[in-house]
C-alpha cells in the first residue's frame, strides 16, 4: 500500500468508529449536545493524531482495531481543545475546518457543554475498549490525562493566555508549544504503542521523541501557514498573532529561520523512528507535514 492509500484506510477506520462512539442519542430531550459534539467533532479534521496512534500500534505489532477507542479518545479529546480555543472567551474565532465554529452554529453555552462532553466521553470511550487487557486500558487512560491535563496541553494553553499582552523568549514559546500542541502528539504515539502492549523503553524513548518533534515542528508549519494565509487572502504581511504582537516562531525568528528550524525538526522527528522497523508511514508522515497547506 502506498503511503495515502494507507492514510486513507487509517481515516476510513477512525471516522465510522468516532461517529458511532458519540452516537449515543437517548431521544429523552437533551439530544441537541451530540448534535453539537458530532457538529464539530465530524467536520473533516486530518485526523493525524488517531492515525498516528494507530500506525505506532502497527508498528509495534499491535492489533489496530483494538487501537481505535484509543485513538477516537484522543480525537475528542483534540476536538473539545478546538471547541472550546474557538469560543469568545479564548481566541473567538468564527470558522473552525472549514464551517462555523461550535458557538456560531449552535451557541455559546452549548459550546461549552459540546467540550466538557467529548472530553468525558474520551475517557468514557478508552475505559470501555474491548478485547484489551485492563492494564493497558489504565496506562492508556493516564496517558490521555497526563497530556491533556494541567501538565500538559491545559497547562500550554494558560501560558498561551499569559503570552497574550507580553513578549516572550523563544524558551517560552518552546515550552507554551510544547504543552499546548506536542501533548496531544506526544499523547498519540505513546497510546500506538500502549495499545500494541510494548514495553522497550528505547521504543518508547523513540515514539515520545517523534511526537515532541513533529508537535514543535508542526506547530511552526501552523504560525507560517497563518501569516502566508493572511497574506494571500488579506494582501497583507502580517497574521493575526502578529497584528496583536503576540510572540509567535516567525515574529520570534523571522520566516526563514522557521522554515528551516520546522524542517531541521522533521528530519529528527524522522530520525527518532528510522531504527525501528516498519517506519516508512511515519517517515512519510512526517515529511507530509512540512509545507502543507493546512
Ligand atoms: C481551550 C482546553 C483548551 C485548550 C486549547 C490545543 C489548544 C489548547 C487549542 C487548539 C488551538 C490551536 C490552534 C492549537 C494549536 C495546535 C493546532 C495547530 C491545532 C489544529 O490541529 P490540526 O491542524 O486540526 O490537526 P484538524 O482540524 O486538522 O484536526
């Protein structure tokens, strides 16, 4: 299989299971919240981190099946983050992949409960997975806590706040990207091989390495796509982080340097896994990343 075509069967597994595990209507009155999670949580998306757990648990010999209430989790879990980032009180943002965001479609309150429940449905879900031994249901579900938690992407996003009206080092924004985005990438591909049961810790050291690199590099690829995007549709130069001088990789090192850096960052991504066998996907992967559109 080619790497799309692999990509394309990992989508084509995730997306039916997402829906079913938030297709959970009752018909007592209170429907209208997984109309909303549902809104949001199956409007497109690339799904790289549920394709990323599943491809780690392939690679360490894992059944990808018994994978994807794992993977699904940490989609939800990535989900409610984009819910909640988009409402007025955070970034209050209009279009989320492509449409409306939660809020706009349905209304501010809503919103907020559309979140809370994808997040308790993740854990719902991960604790529910068949056919998987208990212990690896618990390591995954710490897994999922740890990364999104307060050490983890909450934590990047309080820093983010903090970021808000003040310039920060590149130290800061290494460490506010890495909680806010690297988690959930980190998250991924320690749940791959969670699932798969695998133990090698110069594995696991492996897996935890490409998830930091790729988040760091991906969310540089993010701020560049931001202020191109402005660029190409506003005719202006700057991006909106920019306009309200808020410390960004590129207002940081200028866009050269981040193009570089984000690449630099790939290539070690790539490096982290190239021992292990069965990486080719993940090498793909991650060279995907680099110079996307969005
Ligand atoms: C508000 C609880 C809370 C957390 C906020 C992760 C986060 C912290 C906010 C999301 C907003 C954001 C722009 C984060 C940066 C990471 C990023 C580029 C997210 C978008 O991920 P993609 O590109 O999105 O994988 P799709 O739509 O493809 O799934």
């Amino acid at each position: 299989m080619t790497f799309s075509e692999q990509l394309k069967a990992d989508i084509a597994l995730i997306e039916p299971a997402l829906e079913k595990y938030l297709s959970r209507e009752t018909g007592e009155g209170y429907d209208r919240i997984f109309e909303a999670a549902k809104y949001s949580a199956m409007a497109g998306g690339k799904r790289l981190r549920p394709v990323i757990v599943l491809e780690f648990c392939r690679l360490c010999g894992g059944d990808i099946e018994k994978a994807l209430p794992f993977a699904c989790a940490l989609e939800m879990i990535h989900t409610y983050s984009l819910i909640h980032d988009d409402l007025p009180c955070m970034d209050n943002d209009d279009l989320r992949r492509g449409r409306p965001t939660c809020h706009k479609a349905f209304d501010e309150a809503t919103a907020v409960l559309a979140g809370d429940g994808l997040l308790t449905a993740a854990f719902e879900t991960a604790s529910a997975a068949k056919d998987v031994p208990a212990e690896t249901i618990v390591r995954c579900i710490r897994i999922l806590g740890e990364n999104a938690g307060m050490n983890g992407m909450i934590g990047g996003q309080v820093l983010d706040m903090g970021a808000e009206h003040r310039k920060i080092s590149l130290d800061e924004l290494r460490l506010l990207q890495k909680l806010k985005t690297g988690c959930l990438l980190r998250a991924a591909c320690e749940l791959g091989c969670a699932a798969a049961g695998a133990t090698d810790e110069d594995t696991l050291a492996r897996a935890r390495a490409y998830g930091e690199k790729l988040g760091l590099a991906f969310q540089i690829e993010d701020d560049i796509l931001d202020i191109e995007g402005d660029a190409a549709t506003l005719g202006k130069s700057i991006g909106k982080d920019a306009a309200s001088e808020k410390s960004t990789f590129p207002s940081l090192l200028g866009l050269e340097e981040c193009r570089e850096l984000a690449a630099k960052l790939t290539e070690e991504a790539v490096d982290a896994v190239k021992p292990l066998d069965g990486h080719a996907f993940l090498v793909e992967l991650a060279r995907s990343l680099t110079g996307r559109t969005r």
